[in-house]
C-alpha cells in the first residue's frame, strides 16, 4: 500500500534532486535529511508559548561571498559570523530562533567537516528579498547560499532556490506546485473588467505618444492592480485572525447585510495615479537622459526639477498604497466579511450572507482553469462557518467571487462555473515561482 504521508525525508530527497539539477556541490544526502528533520521537530516545540519561526541560508562559511558585485548596493546582505558555531540541535534552535526574523535575517547552516550540522553565524538584510516576494518590491535581489528554507509554522517548511520554491511540506503533504490563478482562467477572467476599468482610467490621463505600446504596457500595469489584491490577502494572512474578501457585481439587501457600509474608493484611485505618475516618469527618464551622460548635462533646472516632483510622487503613491492595503486586511478582523465591487471598491465590511441554500456539490480545482476532468468532489460540512457561507453566496450569484482567508493561513478562492460550484486551493500570491520538473 502506498505511503500518503509525507515527512521532512521526502523533502529533503526532493530538495537533493533540484540541487543535483543545477549541478551543485553539496554534501552527503543525509546531511540534508538531517537538517529538514531538526527544522521540522523544532517547528513542532514553542518558545514562552510562542511558534518557533525562522529562516536559514545554507552557506558555506569558508566562502560565503564566492562572487561579490564590483559596485554591491549599500543594503546587500552580509555574513556574520558567531565567535563559536552552535550545533544545529532542536533545543539551541528553540533556544535562539527569536534572534532572527523571516522578514530581516537567518541562520548560516553548513555541516563541518564530520557533517555535523551547525549553526556558523546569521547573515543580515533579508527583508529586500521578503519585501519582493510579498510584492512590495519590484526589482528582485542576490540571494546567498545553495537554498535557502523558512519554518512558517508548526510543521510547514518551504525550500527556496533563489525565487524558485522547490517544495513545501505542509505537516505531513508535500506540495511541489502552487496555482496561478491570476494569469489566465476563470478567476482572471472574472476580474477583467475590473482590470479593464483600471487602464482605461489609467489611459484617458496620458497621451497616446507618451503611453507605452499596446499589449505589454496594458499587462505590466494590470499586474499592478493585481498585486495589490495579493497583497491584501497575504497581509491578511499575516495577521492571523481569518478573514474572506467578496468581489461581486451587485449587493442586493436579500442576500448581504451589510452591517457597516462604507464606499471606500481609495484603492483604485491610488493605484491609479501610481500607474499615471510611473508612465510619466519613465517616459521623461527616456527622454531626457537616454543619450547618457552627454544628455544629463543638458538638463534644464525646470526639466531636473520635474523629475524630483515625479519621484517625490511615485513615493507618496507607494506609502499611500501601502496604508490602504493595510486599512482594508484590518476591516476583516471584525466578524463577516468584506464586501468589494469588481473595481475594488469597498461597500462594507462585518457583512452577514443570509443566503441558506447549500450546494449540491462543492468541487476542488486542481488546475488554475477549473477543467471538469481535473475536479475532486469534497463534502460541503467538512468546511467551517466562514468557508460554507461563502459557498451559499457564491453558488447563488454567478460572476462573484469569493477569497477565504483560514486562521492558519490558507487560502481558497472560490466561484461559479456552469452549475458548479469550484474552489481552488494553494493559491499563488507571492512572487516565486515553483521549480520546473524539466529544467
């Protein structure tokens, strides 16, 4: 009979198999296996009654910057090594795991020259990768070390190869793919007028000679508007207290009481005036200094002057944003959820579905299109109250979608399709990308 449970052994063979891909030097299998097993029984154990989280970079410390920049940014990460290294052990992790940070630093691991497993020092300035994979940043950063791995909760480890995520063992599932339901298919599709309403806007305030080419300018800005919506929902997971986001077309009193009603527009006018300012900004840098430095020296006092304004612009729009994100996760912290237009507008928040007509079925979506051949039947009851409430509304509104957020972090996205009611689940929100089976 064939094992279903999955333990840190299988990752760490997974994980061995991605590094003898890319032809890396490492050392014996078992070196690894052991160093998934301690991050996963130390996930398992609580500090002060607290979650033992951290993040490490497997790194040799003999070389641990092979191949430096000529010109390194002033925030690149550095290595900094402990005056004596630390076995790699459950209780010194326990011990120690509060000094570093998913979101700023992590543990140097490298096995000595027995393969032992140590812990050699910690290295720093972490949070631009955090920031780019949580799309706050838009230029991806060096990575040090072979891979790097995050414990982000009891019993989930993810293994990351620069932005690739190889895998990710969830307690005892290992999960080697991730659903981007946001390039193309149904879940897209339902937010394409939204997305649509967005660039028109953003169009009607620039001229056509200054409006970059049809087609890849369009996406690259309707990646905007969708990275915004990720990062609402992975800022509500970040808070921990649940919560489920409704975009639908229409809010009738019959089926949403809407508790609190607001009409809150701040999210697509901001996101707006962000795409507006970047365009013109862009195009004035083109313009004014693509000849190099000859054509910086020609520039006026007025023309430096308009580019200080717009840069000052670009960073106003950037915190505004980052607050409204900020403003609309923490409305899901009140019981109900948060109701939006499809132009991510919010119209209410602590709403109450009063629909009580269940679904036939409820199917699980293995692929981002939601084909009938690759849905699983799962049981309507072996959902909780916010999950069941969203699939009565979704299953009696067509063109509505619904995001639910779980206290431990997962999150589902459901619809209608035809007469079935789909839900997708591990959903890609952040900036990786899973590891290809053919390289």
């Amino acid at each position: 009979m064939p094992i279903k449970n999955k333990t840190p052994r299988h990752l760490a063979e997974f994980v061995c198999t991605e590094l003898r891909k890319r032809k890396a030097a490492v050392p014996d299998d078992e070196v690894i296996t052991e160093l998934m097993e301690t991050m996963y029984y130390s996930s398992l154990r609580t500090e002060e009654s607290e979650p033992v989280l951290f993040h490490m970079v497997f790194l040799d410390p003999s070389q641990p910057d092979p191949k430096p920049p000529r010109n390194p940014a002033r925030d690149r990460w550095s290595y900094i090594p402990f005056a004596d290294p630390i076995p790699f052990t459950v209780s010194n992790v326990v011990k120690i795991a509060k000094s570093t940070d998913l979101r700023t630093s992590s543990f140097v691991i490298w096995p000595d020259q027995l393969d032992q497993l140590y812990i050699w020092g910690l290295v720093d300035q972490q949070n631009r990768f955090h920031k780019f994979l949580n799309r706050s940043a838009e230029v991806e950063v060096e990575r040090p070390g072979v891979f790097q791995a995050s414990v982000e909760g009891i019993g989930i480890i993810a293994v990351y190869m620069r932005y690739e995520k190889v895998a990710e063992l969830r307690v005892n599932e290992l999960v080697r793919h991730s659903l981007d339901l946001f390039r193309e298919g149904p879940v897209r599709e339902l937010l394409a007028p939204g997305i649509d309403r967005f660039l028109h806007g953003v169009r009607s305030h620039i001229p056509d000679d200054i409006y970059q080419a049809p087609g890849a300018g369009d996406e690259l800005h309707a990646q905007q508007w969708i990275s915004v919506l990720c990062r609402i929902l992975l800022r509500i997971q970040k808070i921990k207290n649940g919560g489920a986001i409704l975009i639908t077309p229409q809010i009738t009193p019959d089926d949403l009481n809407v508790k609190y009603g607001i009409n809150y527009d701040r999210l697509p006018t901001s996101l707006q005036s962000n795409a507006v300012t970047k365009i013109k900004s862009d195009y004035l840098e083109r313009h004014l200094l693509g000849h190099g430095e000859a054509r910086l020296k020609e520039l006026s006092a007025d023309q430096f002057q308009q580019l200080r304004r717009l840069e000052k612009e670009l960073r106003a729009n950037k915190n505004e944003i980052d607050g409204v994100i900020w403003f609309i996760a923490l409305l899901t912290r009140v019981d109900g959820l948060v109701v939006m237009d499809p132009n991510l507008v919010v119209r209410g928040y602590g709403v109450e579905i009063k629909n009580w007509q269940e679904p036939d079925q409820v199917f699980i979506a293995t692929d981002r299109f939601g084909s009938e051949a690759k849905q699983r039947p799962v049981s309507y009851n072996h959902f909780g109250t916010r999950h069941r409430s969203m699939m009565r509304y979704c299953s009696q509104n067509p063109g509505s979608l619904g995001f639910v957020i779980s206290q431990d972090g997962e999150v589902r996205v459901m619809t209608l399709l035809g007469e079935r009611l789909v839900m997708w689940e591990n959903i890609k929100l952040k900036y990786y990308s899973y590891a290809s089976k053919k390289k």
